[in-house]
C-alpha cells in the first residue's frame, strides 16, 4: 500500500474517531441542556436518546459512505481491468501482425481496428501500425513482375480498416509513399491527407474514391480506373496517367490538363 493510501486512511479513521467522541460525549449534553424543569433522571434519559439518535445518524452516514468508496473502488478496478485488456490486445495484435499465416495476420488488422474504436487513445498508434503494415507487407519494386488480380487479403483489410476512419485522427496525414497496389480494388477510397507519392496502383479501381489533397506525385496510375473521383487539390506532378478511365464526374486538380 502506497505512503498516500496510508495517510488517507488514518485521516479517514481520525475522523470517524472524533464524531464518534462527539456523538457519545459531547454533542448529547450540549444539545439537551440544562432546562430547569429536566429532572436528573429525565435528562439522563434525553441525554441517552440523543445520543442513540446522533448514532444511528452516524451509522447511516457511515454506510452511505461505504457505499459510495466500495463503488470508487469498483469503477477504478474496472478502469485498470479496462486498460489491462487494452494492452493485452494491443499486444497481441502486434504479434499476430507478424505472424506467417496470412488470415492471422488479417485478423490482427480487424483486432486493432476494433481496440481504436474502444480505447480512442490507441487511435494513433493503430493508425501508424496499419500504415507502416501496408509499406512493409506490399512494397513498389520496380523490377517486381507482373501479376494478377489485388493485393493480399491482409493488406486489403488493412486498406479497408484505413478507409473506415476509426483510428486516423484530425489533421493525421496516412504515408503509404511507394507501396504497390496493383489491380487493388479502391472504390470509394475516402482516406484522409493520404499520400502514394511513387506508389504503384496501375489498374486500381478508385471509382468515386475522395483523392481531395492527396499527394499522387510520381504515382502510377496507368490504366486506372478514374471514374467518379475526386482529385482537387491533389498533387499530381510526375504522375503516370497513361490509359486512365475518366469521365465527366472525374474531377481534377484546378488548372490541370487531363490526359487525353
């Protein structure tokens, strides 16, 4: 027990003391007084049924604050149980993000979602791990060769889990610089500041996606899919736009000429 739970327990206990000494020795006499006509025998017996009265108040008032310490002490023990749990997870997931098999992985991605949406004071450190998760799982290699179809089911929930919006706090830029998206599957991509500068989504479809702001220098969008999206005030120097999809809801930077 802490130095400070002591003192606060003897003060407690030096107060209970003293109205208890003063419910039994002086409060009875003094509030009874000395009325001429109160015989000894009388006043003895108001004396005792004050003094039974100042007690059963003082008993009352004990229990009540018994009650409302045990209910302290019971919310602080759920906090801490709280936070334990928190960290358990936090923990947890960190440790699955690394794992081999790829629908652990995945569900560690659904876990740290769900603990920002619990304790928002994971929300940024949930946030830089998704984004440092995607970098690392789903890298742009220049020399890397074709494929088909998205990326893998773990780096997609991720996307998806930053698309949602739970964890990115205001103002909170998500870095996904270089990160290979080939083919991914963006529809309505609404994620916040984001920046794919020298990212590969070639053929991605970010139909209707909200590319406001977003820092797309270098990026390769070629083939992608355009349609519904909104590009204002997104960087688009050094962006590679070869074959992509736009139609007349596609909307873009201001002064931009889209490619033909």
């Amino acid at each position: 027990m802490s130095s400070r739970r002591k003192a606060g327990f003897a003060v407690a206990a030096a107060v209970v003391t003293g109205l208890l000494v003063l419910c039994v020795v002086f409060a009875p006499g003094w509030l009874v007084g000395t009325s001429p006509g109160l015989g000894p025998a009388d006043r003895l017996k108001a004396v005792n049924d004050v003094r039974g009265t100042l007690l059963q108040a003082l008993g009352g008032l004990l229990a009540l604050a018994g009650v409302g310490l045990g209910a302290l002490l019971t919310s602080r023990q759920l906090l801490l149980n709280r936070e334990s749990r928190s960290i358990d997870l936090f923990t947890k997931a960190i440790d699955q993000l690394g794992a081999e098999q790829g629908p652990t992985r995945q569900g560690a991605v659904y876990a740290l979602e769900q603990l920002a949406d619990l304790d928002p004071r994971y929300r940024g450190h949930v946030h830089a791990l998704l984004t440092s998760f995607i970098c690392s799982r789903a890298p742009w290699e220049p020399e890397a060769a074709g494929r088909e179809g998205g990326p893998a089911d773990d780096v997609a929930a991720a996307i998806a889990a930053l698309g949602r919006g739970g964890m990115i706090e205001a103002d909170a830029a998500s870095e996904l610089e270089r990160v290979d998206l080939r083919n991914a599957d963006l529809t309505g991509l609404a994620i916040p500041r984001i920046c794919f500068a020298g990212a590969n989504l070639a053929g991605a479809v970010l139909r209707n996606a909200n590319l406001t702001g977003a820092t797309l220098t270098g990026t390769i969008l070629r083939d992608a899919d355009l349609r519904g999206a909104d590009l204002t005030g997104s960087d688009l120097t050094g962006a590679d736009l070869a074959g992509v999809t736009a139609d007349g809801t596609t909307r873009w930077p201001a002064g931009f000429t889209p490619p033909g």
